[in-house]
C-alpha cells in the first residue's frame, strides 16, 4: 500500500466524518426553517462571502499557489516561506479593504444580487447581513492557507476544522443565546464558527513563527507570478462568479421557498461532489503538478485517468438510487419538524437534476486539475469564458421554460458541456498529455441500462409489494442497484473496485 493511498484513505474516512456532521447540521436547520423565506434568506446570504470571493478573483489562489508550490519543491527556485508571508499580508489587507466596503453597500450589494427580494425577504436579509457578511475577511488568507497546507502535503489541516463551523451554528440553535430567533442564532453561529476555523487554521503558522505580521510588504519574485496568473484568470472566475450569481439572481424572482427548495435539493450532491473534492483534487494537483516538473509524462497520464475512472465508476450506482428513489431519500432526509410533503415536492426535481449532475462534475473537475498543474492558465481561461456565458444564457432559458428548477437542469448543461470542451483540447497540452476515458463513457452507458432495469424492477416489484416512498423500498432498490452493477462490470471487465487501491 502506497503513501499517496494511505493519505487518500485516511483523508477520505476523515471527510465522512467530518461532512456528516455537516449534514446533521443542514438537516436539522431544513427542520427547524422548512421551505420559507427564512430559509430562502439564510441560504443565499450563507454563500455570500465565498461567492464574493470568486467574483473578485482571490478563489483562484488555492489551485495557482497549491499548483506553484508544489512544482516548486521539488525545483528550489524561488524562496515560498517568503512568498507566503508576503501574500499572508497583501490579502490580509485586501480582505479588511473590501469587507468594509460590503458592510457599508450591503443594501445595494443584497438588491443587486437578489432583486427578487422585496418586503419581508429583503428586510430580514439586509438584518442578517450584518452578521454573515464579516466572514468575506478571512476567506482570502483562508484561501491561502489552504494552498499552503496542501502544497506541503499537510492536507488534514485544512480539512478537519471545517466542522467548528457546523458545530457552532448547532450550539447556537440548541443554546439561543440572541434570543428566541432561531434565525439569527443560526446566522450568529455562522459567523462565530467561521472565524474559529480561521483560527485554528493559522495556529500552527504562529506558532512555528512562520507568519511576520508588522513586516513591511514586498512582493518577491514568485508573490508577483502568482499575482500576475490570478489577473490572467480574473476574467475568467469572474465570469464564473457571475453565472453562478444568476442562479439566485433568477429563482429571487419565484415564490417564497424555491431558493430553500434549489439549496435543499442540492444538499445532498454537494456533500458527494466536495467530499471528492477536499479528498482528491488537492492531492491530485499537487501530485500532477510534481509529475509535470519531472516531464513524467506517462505518470501523469496514468494517475489522472485512472483517478476520474474511479471516481465515475463510485457514482454511478449512487446517481441512479437517488435519480430513481428521490423522493424516499428526500423523506428520510427532510421530513420532519416545519419541513412538510409541499416542501419535498418543490425540492424533488431540483434533487433529481443535482443528483445526475455529479457525473459531468468529475468530468470536468479532474481535467481543471490537469490544467492548473501544466500550467495553462491561458487556455483554461479560454474555455471558462465561453462555458460560463453559456451557463448564463441557460440559466435564463431554462427557468423561463422549467421555472425555479430550470436552475438544476443548467447546472447538468453545464458541467456536461465543460467537460466536452476541457477534454477537447486537452490534446493541445504542453508534453501531450493524454488520458484515457473510454472506461468512464462504458460506465456512464452501463448506469442508463441500469436505471431503465431498476426502474422497471421499481415499478412491477417495489412499487407493488412494498410503499413506493419508504425505506423499504430504498433499502432493497439499492442492494439490487449494487449487487447488479459489481457483478455486471465484473462480466465487462471494467471493475474499478479492486483497481482504487493501486493506481495510486
């Protein structure tokens, strides 16, 4: 068993862990909100300061340094002690300067992002802004600290104090200690749990006296390549940002509930997505990008290709339990406390369309990697543009047609078109990197056929002898989605399960 596997491993149980907390938290939140303009308030105004973050380019420092870094290690060119000390401070700076100007335009900032917000909406949003907004201050350092952490293979740090912000916000539900409003308790504990994480994330660098706070600034030779990649990317994170505003931008204007229904339905594909994403994508750009430093070219091929096959043949049988017995997981999930059958209605096809989602994700997730490592910043943000004004105009078409959850069938569109264009022209790569993902295309083509059996078994067996919508019927549809796909990709010859272990 190699390092790299064990890292992997222990990094992955860790992640379980830690994100079921974070469910635990989302669910009992779900609870306590149901599907109302609390609920709608909360959950846009909570993604806010990384949203922000995005748009104003600093997100794009995590996969740049993590990817500099690294290559740097193993070349010794430039000092990173010194550049990290020296972006610590820049973005320390940038942070303060603009958190204060969001605080003071957060009326403008709230009807410019959620026009659709009016009366009570707009009212309870502007109120709970004083509260989440602060955050935006620490997300740049965050930022850096994390791509610090991975570069030099500490990848747990990062990772594990994530949970004091889950924590936090159910101490603070539990114990109101701001009254009896269970919204503001939660936006409190946002906000306390939030710079917690902040704190122990930068505990170990003063400590190690690694950070000189009242250093004049100057940036050094890598600080400035750095600096000068993320304005190459500017355009492209931008643009980014702004597609993904107009997701809230556009559902703001539909009934009360249906941004709480997008966010509800999203909930459970995004514990999947970014728990392979805190796993896999910071240790795979790392290792790429020392791949690529030693002009080990096949290596590099052979780690990415087996990691997306991998990651594909693990989604499948998942994606089509929760396409086909959504609204049994959305039950077992949601209903409970303010959370009623209305709300798993309007949730249901938001959930669906996430859910068959997570597939074109590691199609196109895996190959931003791939060209962070290489360095090919230029290209990447080629394709960005293009993909996500795109995105921007499907958005629009798409809840003109569908409604509210015309959101979630872009985000599929999406992702799907992403991947097309990534893969595309990753053949154009410096030193011809190439990677195979015939194996992904027979994965994807084996989960339609078993969806269409499962579903026909769900409709003449479960739906017949057992409730259509218990856990009964979960219970058993997925040991026959399991046991069906292993042994049919053992037949095929395309059985991941036993191949994880030693690609890496």
């Amino acid at each position: 068993m190699t390092r790299l596997y064990k890292t992997f491993s222990l990094l992955f149980l860790i992640s379980i862990g830690l994100r079921a907390i974070d469910v635990v938290k989302n669910l009992y939140i779900a609870s306590k909100l149901g599907v109302t303009y609390q609920a709608d308030v909360f959950l846009s105004l909570a993604s806010l300061p990384d949203s922000l973050l995005v748009l104003f380019g600093l997100d794009s420092l995590k996969g740049i340094i993590n990817s500099e870094y690294s290559s740097e290690i193993n070349k010794s060119q430039y000092n990173i002690s010194e550049s990290f000390n020296n972006l610590f401070r820049l973005l320390l700076v940038i942070g303060a300067i603009i958190t204060v100007l969001i605080l003071v335009f957060r009326v403008e900032l709230i009807k410019l992002l959620l026009p659709g917000f009016a009366d009570e909406r707009l009212t309870l949003a502007v109120y709970l802004s004083v509260f989440i907004l602060p955050v935006f201050f620490i997300k740049p350092v965050s930022a850096l600290l994390s791509a610090y952490y991975n570069s030099v293979k500490q990848y747990y740090i990062p990772v594990v104090p994530q949970v004091l912000v889950s924590l936090s916000i159910l101490f603070f539900v539990y114990f109101p200690i701001l009254g009896t409003d269970v919204i503001v308790n939660i936006a409190y504990g946002f906000l306390i749990g939030s710079y917690l994480y902040f704190i122990v994330l930068i505990l170990p660098q003063i400590f190690n006296k690694k950070i000189h706070f009242f250093k004049l600034l100057e940036l050094d030779k890598l600080s400035r390549k750095i600096i000068k990649t993320c304005f190459m990317m500017f355009v492209v994170v931008m643009t980014n940002q702004i597609y993904l505003f107009t997701k809230n931008f556009f559902v703001s204007y539909f009934d009360d509930g249906s941004l709480a229904a997008i966010n509800y339905g999203t909930s459970l594909p995004t514990f999947i997505s970014s728990l392979t994403f805190t796993v896999v994508f910071g240790i795979i750009l790392n290792n790429l990008s020392k791949l690529h430093s030693l002009n080990l070219v096949e290596d590099a091929n052979k780690l990415l290709s087996n990691t997306i096959n991998s990651i594909i043949y693990i989604y499948i049988p998942i994606v089509v339990i929760m396409f086909l017995f959504n609204i049994n997981i959305l039950n077992i999930l949601y209903l409970r406390g303010n959370f009623d059958s209305h709300g798993i209605e309007l949730t249901s096809n938001p959930f669906i369309w996430e859910s068959l989602s997570l597939i074109p994700f590691v199609l196109f997730i895996m190959p931003v990697a791939m060209y962070l490592a290489y360095k090919d910043y230029k290209k990447y943000s080629k394709i960005g543009i293009i993909v996500y004004v795109a995105g921007i105009l499907f958005n629009f078409i798409l809840t003109k047609i569908f409604g509210y959850y015309g959101i979630s069938i872009g985000t599929f569109i999406n992702y799907s078109f992403m991947a097309f264009m990534l893969i595309y022209f990753s053949k154009t790569l410096s030193l011809k990197l190439k990677f195979d993902i015939s194996d992904s295309f027979k994965l994807i083509f084996l989960g339609t056929v078993l969806t269409a059996v499962t579903y026909f078994f769900k409709i003449y067996v479960l739906d017949i002898y057992l409730i259509g919508t218990g856990i009964s019927a979960l219970l058993i549809g997925s040991i026959f989605v399991f046991l069906l796909y292993y042994i049919t990709t053992v037949i095929l010859k395309i059985n991941y399960l036993n191949k994880i272990k030693l690609i890496f």
